[in-house]
C-alpha cells in the first residue's frame, strides 16, 4: 500500500516546504556582508526566543555539541557540580561532567518523575562549594518537563550558576532566562526549530555566567565560548551557511505564529494525545508529562519493538522507542515542532491500527474520538 513517511519523533521533527526550500539556495561565501548581516538577524531573532538580552551563539553541531560547550566553559577538573539524572539527557550532563573531571553530586530522579525543587536546595545547603547545576526543562527519554522556574529562584540565591538543556524544551514549553534568572540554557535545530539537525545554540544570560567562563581552566577550542563572544555577531569558523538561511526562515516564522501560541498549541497536543491514549486503555508513562511529548507505557502483551516496526514499516508513521533501561518499554509521540492538529489525529489512528494489527484490541476509534474531541476544544 503506498504511504507517506510521517516523523513524529522528538527530534529530528517534520520541516515546513519554506524552510526546507532555504537549504537549496546558492551557497555564499561566508566572510561576505550579506552572511554577517543573516547572522546577525539570527542572534537576534534567538534572542527572542531564549528570552535574554544577553549573548545566544550559533554552533554547527548537534545539540549534544552544545552541552559539552556549556560544561567546557564552565567545569574545571575537581569543581564540585549538581547533576539532576531522571533520563538519559541526564545522564548525559553527568558523563560530561565525569568527561571533564568534575566532582559530582547526582541527584538520582526515577525515571518518568520529575525533580523536586527541594531536593536542589537540599543539595545545594549540603555543598555550598558548588559551582554549576545542571538540569533538564524537558527530559526528552521519558516525556517529563521539570519545573525549571521555582529551581533557577532556589540556584540564584548561591554562588552557583544554572545551566539548563533546552533541547527538546525551547519553543515548545515556556522558558524565560532573564525573568527566572537561567544563567546558562541550551537548545538545538532539529527540535521545536522546525529545521533540520546541525545547529546547536548556547544562551549565556548574565554577569555570573559570565564570570565563570572566564574563571574556568579545562581545555576548550572549537566550542570555547569567549572565541565565539569575540566575533559575535560574526562566527569564528565557517558558519554553517545554508543551515543559517534556513534558521532565519524559522525564526520568522515562529515569530509570526508568536510564542505564546506556540506554547499553547504544544500544551493543546500534547493533552488531546494523552486523552486519546488514555481512550484506548493504555497509560502515559511520565508522572509529570511536559508538552513536548507523550511516553506511552507498552502493555504487557505487546512487544514494543515490533509495535515500532508496524507503525513505520506498515503505515510511515515513525515514532520513538524507549532509550537505555526503557528501551521496548515505552513508546514516545512527538508533538514538537511543525505539528498540526490532522497530524496529531493520524498520528492515534495509527497507534490504535497498529495495537490492533498485532492483536492487541483495542476500541478502534475511540482514542481518535478523544483526541479529536480535545482539539476541537482547544479551537475554541
Ligand atoms: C535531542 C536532545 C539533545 C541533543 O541530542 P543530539 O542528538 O546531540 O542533537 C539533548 N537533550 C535533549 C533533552 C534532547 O531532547
């Protein structure tokens, strides 16, 4: 039968026509005025959407690139940091941090809950010689958003500085780095950007982040930060140039759709695919679920990878697995990014095809009724 391929994953997400069209002009030489000037255009537009009056760089790799950038510019070997585990980016801060020869206190969340404000504090009064904290807004692996605003109030009291991974969570959830104080947050291209992989973006908001680039000793180049703030708006290196065109269309378009509604339309998603999971008797798997996505438990008498099999193989519809310990354990709906609401109707009628396609019967129509149901209220 023939089918179209649908990517409902977090990361990378489906890319608008417009943005898409941006990568295939002419590439220019990238020490020319008109490149500056696109730059330029484009730190301001991130500037918005970080919410800072501070500095946002533009780094040519994955988002993971602008994770090691924050702990590069910010760890020294034996600093004592704060790192919040409760899902594989988690865990990720933390085999940075040991990369990079940090004395770590982990803070162990299980998996699908979220961290308690109290327990950073508690941390925090425990070591009161941390330097940096490292958090998640939106833990991609389990579908939970954290509570980034009480954290960033309990971390400024202290001498440390908040960095947070913004990935999957920028766009999508609000975040305010000036408003909350966020010292450091990072996000990447391939998330609520609308665009494709290979940008990252490092958000410095701050003289207390700043302060601390400058103080820290471990070994940096391509992502060493004060490089990056020398040239700025300009690039140290080769700016990845056709990514760039296509950030720019991004930008506009996600300021013409304006943030707020962006958010509200992530928080309308992402509800109406939790009603329709629910609908059809399966359970969401996050105990604190975000906006960005919903992590579905697989029942006990469905295999999860083949679920995953049946959903692209038979019907091109791609969503995502469990990562590390919940790999065929969960399965993960994106609702990130370029999203409308008929992609979100196709996307829990293939889940309900697909359970019942490997004999897992259940009622037919009712999640799409459910979901239906929430966005035609959301509409209104
Ligand atoms: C996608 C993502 C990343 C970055 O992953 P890359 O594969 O390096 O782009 C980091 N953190 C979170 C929360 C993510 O969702």
């Amino acid at each position: 039968m023939l089918k179209k391929t649908r990517i409902m994953t977090p990361g990378p997400t489906p890319v608008p026509v417009d943005v898409l069209l941006e990568g295939a002009k002419e590439t220019m030489a990238h020490r020319t005025p008109e490149f500056k000037k696109m730059l330029a255009n484009a730190s301001e537009g991130l500037k918005k959407v970080f919410r800072t009056g501070d500095h946002v760089f533009i780094l040519s790799s994955s988002g993971t690139g602008a994770l090691e950038a924050s702990v590069a510019n910010t760890v020294s070997p034996n600093d004592k940091v704060i790192t919040v585990v409760g899902g594989k980016f988690g865990e990720r801060w933390a085999e940075l941090c040991k990369a990079y020869g940090a004395n770590m206190v982990k803070i162990d969340v299980e998996w699908g809950d979220c961290v308690k404000t109290e327990q950073i504090e508690k941390a925090l009064k425990e070591n009161p010689d941390v330097k940096v904290v490292f958090t998640t807004l939106s833990e991609t692996s389990t579908g939970v958003v954290n509570d980034i605003k009480p954290i960033a109030k309990v971390v400024g009291k202290t001498d440390a500085i908040l960095v947070v991974d913004a990935v999957s969570g920028l766009i999508a959830e609000p975040l305010e780095m000036e408003k909350w104080g966020i010292d450091i947050a990072v996000a990447g291209s391939q998330k609520a950007f609308m665009m494709p992989p290979g940008l990252a973006f490092v958000a410095v908001n701050g003289e207390k982040a700043w302060n601390r680039i400058e103080k820290t000793r471990s070994p940096r180049y391509y992502f060493d930060l004060r490089a990056y703030k020398k040239k700025y708006t300009d690039t140290p290196y080769t700016g990845a140039v056709n990514l760039v065109y296509q950030l720019n269309k991004a930008l506009e378009m996600i300021e013409d759709e304006t943030l707020e509604k962006i958010w509200n339309r992530h928080a309308i998603f992402a509800n109406a695919m939790r009603k329709g999971i629910q609908a059809i008797g399966l359970k969401v798997f996050s105990k604190k679920p975000g906006n960005v996505l919903t992590a579905v438990t697989v029942p006990e008498d469905v295999d999860g990878i083949e679920f995953l099999r049946v959903t692209s193989k038979e019907y091109g519809m791609y969503f995502s697995g469990g990562q590390g310990k919940l790999a065929g354990k969960i399965f993960r709906v994106s609702n990130l990014g370029y999203v409308d609401r008929l992609d979100m109707i196709s996307a829990m009628a293939t889940i309900e095809m697909a359970m019942y396609k490997m004999g897992k019967h259940v009622p037919i129509g009712s999640g799409v009724k459910a979901v239906e149901e929430m966005l035609m209220e959301g509409d209104e």
